[in-house]
C-alpha cells in the first residue's frame, strides 16, 4: 500500500505557500511549499505516540491536574510552520493547529518579529485595562487591525476573551438591545427594574431567549452551554435555560444530486425556526436573538444553502431579535474569505459577528447603535489585550502580502477537485468528507462498510470494535495510482 499522503502529492503539482487555515487544505498545501523556511520539510515518526517522554510527563502532570485530553506533549520551540514536533522528537504534520486558532503555524517569522520588538514588552508586562485605562497607542491599534478586518456594515468592535466570551456578551448586548427597544419608558433610579434585577426577577431580569440549532456549537459557559448541542458530555449535569432550538439543515450530497430534496430540507428548518420564535413570545419568552454558525464544526461539518441563512436573518428581523453569526471557527480566512458569511450575499450585514480562534483576539462586531448607552453593562478587567493586536496586526500583514487567502482558495479548489473525481468514480457513495464550505461524498454506500484512517480521518459507516483487516479494492488501487487517497482507506471485510 502507498503510504504517503497521496492528496499532498496532488496538491504538490501548485506553487502553495502555507495556507491561512487550519483545514487539512493549508496543513497540505502548506506541507507541499512553505513561506517559512524552517527545519522541518516532512513528518518523521520515531516513536510510539505518546512516546516514552510524553507517557512520563502525563504521569507527572497527572498528580495535579487533569490530564484526560492530553494527546502528548509538544516541543513547541522545535515547532515550525505547519509541523508540530512532540517532547519525544516526531515530526507531525499539524492538520489541527491548536484547534483551528494558529492562522500561520508554529513561530512565523513575521509574528515572532511583531512580538519581539521593545515596545511589545511593556503591555506584556504591564497587561492593561483596556476600557478603564488603554494605552494612548490603543486607538490606532484598533483602528489600524480590527477596522481593515470588519466584515462589512459592521464598524463597532468589542474585545474579548475568547470565543465563548465573545458570544456570552453578544447575547448580552442582545438582550439589552432587545429590551431598549422594547421599552416604553427611560430608566430612572427609582425604577422597578433596578430593584427586581437584583433579586433576578422581571422586569429587570427580563424573560427572553435565545435560539439556536441542533448541532451547534458556541461555547461551554452558562448562557452558551444552553446554546451548544453538539455533543451531550459538554451539558451533562450543568443547569440549561429552556431556551427554543431548531433543527439545521441536514442536505444531502452530491448537492447537484438533490436540489429539490435540499431546498424542502431548507424549508421544513425555516418553518420550525418560525414556529418556535412564535412558541416562545406566546409562552412569554420571546427570542431576543438567534445565533448559528456559517458552518457547524464541533457539531459535525453540517452545511446549508446561503438561501437558509437569508432566510434565518429575515425571520429575526420580523421577530424584532439579533441575527448573531458565530464566525469563532470560520472567521479569519478559513473558508478563503475573510468572513464566511459575506459569501451568502445577504442584503444587510448581520446584526452580530463574534470571531475568536484565527483572528487572535476574540470579540465581535456591530453596528454602532447596538452599544449600550451606560458603561460596565459589556464590561471585564481586561478587555482584550494590546500584545494579540499587535500579533494579528502582523498576521493581517502577511496574508495580504502574500495574498494567502488566494492561495488557501486555489488548494481549496485542488482538494476539492480531487475529491470530486473520487466521488464520481464511486458512484455509490454515501458518507461525506467535509473540504471548506462543501462536502464531498466519499465512501460507499455498500452492505460491506467501508473505512477511512489516516490525517483527517473521522468517517464511519460502521462503528470500529476491532481493527478489521484492510484488502486494497481495485478501486483503491485507482486512486492510489492517481495520488487521490491518504494511506489507510481500505475496505472492511
Ligand atoms: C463555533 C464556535 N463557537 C464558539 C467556540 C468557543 O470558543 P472558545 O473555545 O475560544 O471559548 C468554538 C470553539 O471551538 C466554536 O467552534
């Protein structure tokens, strides 16, 4: 069987410097040519993984903390541009980038440059309050950064911490927005909402919700946890608001295949999203908000039409409630643009974008008459930090002047293309390999299932209890002899 990474060698044919991503596209395109010129050119695996030093280290670190999501230990020093290089001295090929938040990989020259400087130092060690007391060099900053990088008709930008705090206080600014229209009368001291939101009671701790859709993910704090139904061990045990939840799409591929099936797909979520809005007011717990990501990730690469996303916006409008895109996993070029809902055509921008992971820093971005007319409602110690900015200012810099984004699209294209030969010569395929914004079904729709390991690999059209052994089909063998399959995809019989 040809073991090497038989997509990359496709890819190699391109002039790819590394992609602004963190998708297997960039991690290929990147593995294929770099911007980087770093030790590191292939992967090298010379020991089990976790190796001897990583096993000891989890044992160590096992006597204070948690150690149940540590896959190994990382040698982040030796780590350059899209390999990662463990404390037992492999070489990996980094198909995750520290969960899709490392927009040019392990220690980017132009980046470790931004952060080396004098004047780097000092908000590094003196971390400021940035909505009590930002530096004098903070406007500029932001608008120098963050205003370039706004998805259009969005010019107000809140920091944050990160992506779960970003749509925390979007929800907030939601909520407070919501009820600022709905008020009939201004607030004084003496008003009723000062006292009864101290006690959590209405009017002043109003009861609204915010809806979201199966499958989403948008963080694991309270007010987020109610809105992520992704996977069950993130909720168990943790108090939820009853807040409304939609169904999202679930299209069938290839989507040239089933154009009438996916559009009444689109409309069945559309009429249950509408319904649950009307459920809500009537039962007296209107939706101030709806938030949805572009693509959902964590939640298992669902994708949807710009049509749903339209329709979605046009339904919170009519309700009066925040249309919020939680771009926290597609924001920042990770689809080939820079925001991936500016590829749905929407007529007025959203209401609400939080980002978070690629850009850096995470906040979100508005219009301006959605900021709260009193301080500390959208408030914490830090409010972002000067030293991300800074970073990302030099990330900004390098993606434009290397136009990575055209080149992240252009391998995009490569991969994609490549799968779609795979699925066209496998006509009976079912399960589906997600690339960018589209999925590509690859695997066959057969009694005897088929099965994918190797970079990337998350499909199964049957559960692995045992490792069953791999035959080579004829059909395997093509697309190993066109350089079209990673090593492992064999047939389970
Ligand atoms: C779509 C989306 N929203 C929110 C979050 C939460 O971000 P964070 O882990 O930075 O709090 C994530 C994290 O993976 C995400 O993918």
């Amino acid at each position: 069987m040809n073991r090497a990474p038989l997509v990359a060698r496709k890819m190699l044919q391109y002039p790819f410097a590394r992609a602004y991503s963190s998708g297997v596209a960039a991690a290929v395109a990147s593995a294929a040519t770099s911007t980087v010129d770093g030790p590191h050119t292939r992967p090298v695996v010379k020991t089990a993984i976790p190796g001897p030093r990583s096993k000891a280290l989890l044992e160590e670190m096992g006597k204070s903390l948690s150690t149940s999501q540590v896959a190994f230990f990382t040698d982040y020093e030796q780590s350059c541009g899209n390999y990662m290089v463990d404390a037992d001295g492999n070489v990996l090929l980094d198909l995750l980038t520290q969960i899709g938040s490392l927009p040019l990989g392990y220690n980017h020259p132009a980046v470790m440059a931004a952060v080396s400087s004098s004047s780097a130092l000092t908000p590094l060690v003196t971390r400021p309050s940035l909505a009590m007391f930002p530096p004098s060099s903070w406007p500029e900053l932001v608008q120098s950064t963050l205003l370039p990088l706004a998805p259009r008709g969005l010019s107000e930008v809140t920091l944050m911490m990160c992506g779960t705090c970003a749509n925390e206080n979007a929800f907030k600014a939601a909520f407070i927005n919501y009820m600022d229209v709905k008020r009939e009368k201004p607030l004084t001291p003496d008003s009723e909402e000062y006292s009864s939101t101290m006690l959590n009671q209405p009017p002043g701790s109003p009861k609204l919700s915010i809806l979201s859709f199966m499958g989403g993910f948008h963080g694991r704090a309270l007010g987020t946890l109610s809105c992520t139904h992704s996977k069950p061990i993130h909720k168990l045990d943790i108090p939820a608001f009853d807040w409304p939840v939609a169904l999202f799409p679930r299209l069938q591929y290839p989507l040239d295949q089933f154009v009438r099936e996916n559009e009444m797909e689109e409309k069945r979520c559309l009429a249950e999203v509408e319904e649950k809005m009307e459920k809500a007011a009537k039962a007296g717990e209107p939706v101030a908000a709806i938030i949805i990501e572009p693509i959902q990730a964590e939640g298992g690469d669902n994708h949807a039409s710009p049509n749903f996303f339209k329709g979605v916006q046009s339904i919170a409008k009519k309700h009066g409630a925040s249309f919020i895109v939680d771009e926290v996993q597609t924001g920042g070029g990770a689809t080939g643009i820079t925001w991936a809902h500016e590829s749905w055509g929407l007529t007025e921008p959203p209401d609400v974008v939080t980002f978070a992971k690629k850009m850096i820093v995470a906040g979100y971005y508005t219009t301006l008459d959605k900021r709260p007319k009193e301080g500390y409602r959208i408030f914490n110690t830090w409010m972002g930090d000067p030293i991300r900015l800074v970073m990302l200012k030099a990330v900004a810099a390098e993606i434009r002047s290397k136009d990575l984004l055209s080149q992240f699209r252009e391998s995009g294209d490569v991969l994609l293309s490549g799968l779609r030969e795979l699925e066209v010569q496998e006509l009976n395929c079912t399960q589906e390999l997600f690339f960018g914004k589209e999925k590509v079904s690859l695997i066959e729709r057969s009694a005897t299932p088929f099965w994918y390991t190797g970079p990337g690999a998350r499909v199964h059209s049957a559960p692995l209890t045992a490792t069953p052994p791999i035959r080579e089909t004829p059909s395997f063998q093509r697309f190993a002899a066109k350089g079209l399959i990673w090593e492992g995809v064999g047939r389970w019989e």
